[in-house]
C-alpha cells in the first residue's frame, strides 16, 4: 500500500511541475504578444463565468459539463478557449 501512496505523490509531484511550466510559457508568450495579439487573446478567452454564460447553465450543471472541455489551469483560475469551446460542442452534436 505504502508503494502505491508513494507512486502517487510522485505523479502528482510530476504533474504540479508540468502545471508550473505550462503557467510560465504561457506568461512568456503573454508577455512578448503585441497589443494587438493580446487583445485577439482576450477576445478567444474564457473563464467558467463565461463559459457558464454561453452555455446558460447554472454551478451545479456546470461542473458536470466542464470536464468536457480542455481547461488550461493558471493561478488557480480555469481558462478555456474559444475555439476548442466550439470544437466540443460540434463533437457532442445531436442530430
């Protein structure tokens, strides 16, 4: 048992570490945009209030859904982008 807790904390060491480099290249690719780009990020760019919004779903739904959808995890914030959002609903698509 002590072997598997061990395996774990080593996992989840690995992925806290792979969280912090995706936090940094994505401050890095912020931080050399031009006013221009950032503004075209901000406009691609979603939060779960937006997401929420668009979808027009309350808390409780939401966090049933929201594991549909690619997140990107920085400062303990969601993020999700626009494209991928639409790309989702088009594959959950009923006809």
């Amino acid at each position: 048992m002590e072997k598997y807790f061990l395996l774990l904390l080593e996992q989840q060491d690995h992925m806290n570490r792979l969280f912090e480099n995706q936090n940094k290249l994505l401050h890095t690719l912020i931080a050399v945009m031009d006013k221009s780009d950032k503004e075209s990020l901000q406009k691609r760019l979603l939060d779960n209030t937006d997401l929420k919004e668009i979808l027009k779903i309350a808390d409780t739904k939401f966090f049933k859904v929201k594991k549909l959808f690619k997140t990107y995890r920085l400062d303990q914030k969601d993020y999700y982008l626009i494209d991928e959002v639409l790309d989702t609903i088009r594959e959950h698509r009923q006809d």
